[in-house]
C-alpha cells in the first residue's frame, strides 16, 4: 500500500501499546516511515522516551507519550480517550507479558494481570475506538495473539488462553467490520528477537533458526493488514498450527506442544 493511501485508511494517528520495546516499537518506526503521527504507550517512560527520540531524529511525524500500565482499566480509558482525540485511526494492541512454567507454580496476580493487559485493554480499546473508526468510515486495528493460541500450548496455559481470546476477537470483528471500512486482523507472532525473549530461559542454540526479527514480522503484518483476518508470522508455526492444532488428535497435538516447550525451555519442568 502506497504511503499516501496507507496515510488516508489509518491516519493520521496510529495509537500502538507496548511501543517502548520489540514488536510495538518495530511498528512506530514502520508506521513513521509511512507517514502516521504516532501516540506510543507504555508502562516504561524511559524506554518510550528513547523510541520518540530516534523516530523524531529520523522522520517527520508528530509523536506524543502516554505512560501508564494497562493492565489498570483507568489507565486504558484514559489512553482511549487521548487517542480519540486526536482521531487515531489505527490501533495496534501489543503491550504484554509472558509468563513460562506450570499454571499451579505462577501466582495469580501474575496470571490475572496478563488477563487485564491482553483481553481487557484489548477489549477496551478495540470498543472505544473501534466506534469511532466505523463513524468515520476507515480504519484498522491489530490485536496481538500468538502461535500459542492456535496450539492452546501446556507450560504457557493461561498466556496462550489470553491471546487465543485476543485472535477470536480480531478474527469474529475482522467480519462484522469489513462491510464498514474498519480492517481488523489478529497477528500471531512465534519466537520474535525481543527482549522479553531473551529473558524467557530460552535456549538460543535449540532456537536460533526459529527466531524472526521484529521488523520482519510488522512490514508482513501490515501487508497483510485488510486483507486476512490472521497473520501467523512464520512457516514453522504455520505448520505447527496445521498439524498441532487440527490434523492431529488434540490429546496427542497437546502432548507434543508440552514437550516442545520442555525441549527449547529446559528449566520448565510441567507434571509428566
């Protein structure tokens, strides 16, 4: 999509979450390169300050920060509202956590604020601007699922949970809003080279092939933004998805998609 007809569906403002780091970062610089102001939120001011410097160094957009944490219902109303006014009209629902392991060993107010950060703002935020987007008739939204979702993945159960509700809601809306220029899409990452993945207890050697850039996952996720109602980011996962989650048994996809998280994550040990 050429920059001035991707400027006139999703302008002029792009409201993205998480954008202080990975994948929402990788989205404000491409969606500076194509012309959208950009409102970044994130509970991290230091690391939004530093993408707003290096966009601000490199193109000529209008950029403002909101600094808040969205597993808050305060803090996500308040950012719909912002992004109200200024007519956002592109959402990318990103920000989020991961937490790795066996459900029983993670705490609940762990688990419960994934639940409040993916669904809830997601929920949230695809409702209130959502709204105006079909008033105006144009618009997108992403919303940020995972290869978990499709594979409902032992030692990640309640992220995996969380995003499988996230790529319900985007691909149900990506229907009903078609018909009113709204283009709505779920986007399933796998291994992305973030941060929070280098964190994660990862081991790179087992991995490394599997693990996509962040840049290269966000320009195949806005080629493919109006035009599909998921996007699954790699061909591994692709396959993973087709075979782990609706060729095999499910009792044997579930018992393979444990032991693959065993065998790239050594330190997880779930129940046999």
């Amino acid at each position: 999509m050429a920059k001035t007809k991707f400027h006139t569906s999703y302008g002029p403002f792009a409201c993205i979450t998480g954008a202080g780091s990975g994948i929402g970062e990788a989205f404000a610089h491409a969606l500076a390169r194509r012309g959208l102001n950009l409102l970044l939120a994130d509970v991290d001011e230091a690391a939004l300050d530093r993408v707003s410097q290096t966009i601000g160094e490199e193109h000529s957009v209008a950029i403002e920060l909101f600094v808040g944490d969205l597993s808050r219902e305060d803090d996500v109303l308040a950012l719909a509202e912002r992004a109200l006014l200024l007519e956002a009209g592109l959402l990318i629902s990103n920000a989020g956590v991961a937490s790795l392991g066996p459900f029983l060993d993670l705490s609940l107010d762990e688990q419960l604020k994934a639940l409040d950060l993916h669904c809830r703002a997601s929920l949230i935020l695809a409702h209130r601007l959502g709204g105006a987007m079909r008033a105006r008739g144009r618009g997108g939204i992403i919303l940020l699922s995972s290869n978990s979702a499709l594979l409902h993945t032992p030692l990640i159960a309640n992220y995996a949970a969380t995003k499988a509700y996230t790529l319900a809601l985007a691909e149900a809306l990506h229907m009903e809003l078609k018909g009113e220029g709204v283009d709505v899409m779920a986007l399933a990452p796998g291994m992305t080279e973030t941060a929070a993945l280098q964190r994660s207890g990862l081991d790179y050697g087992k991995a490394r092939a599997l693990i996509r850039r962040p840049s290269e996952i966000v320009e195949e996720a806005l080629q493919a933004l109006g035009k599909q109602p998921s996007y699954i980011s790699s061909a591994s996962d692709r396959l993973a998805a087709l075979l782990l989650g609706r060729l095999l048994p499910r009792r044997i996809g579930l018992r393979i998609s444990k032991a693959v998280v065993g065998y790239f994550y050594p330190a997880i040990e779930g129940p046999r």
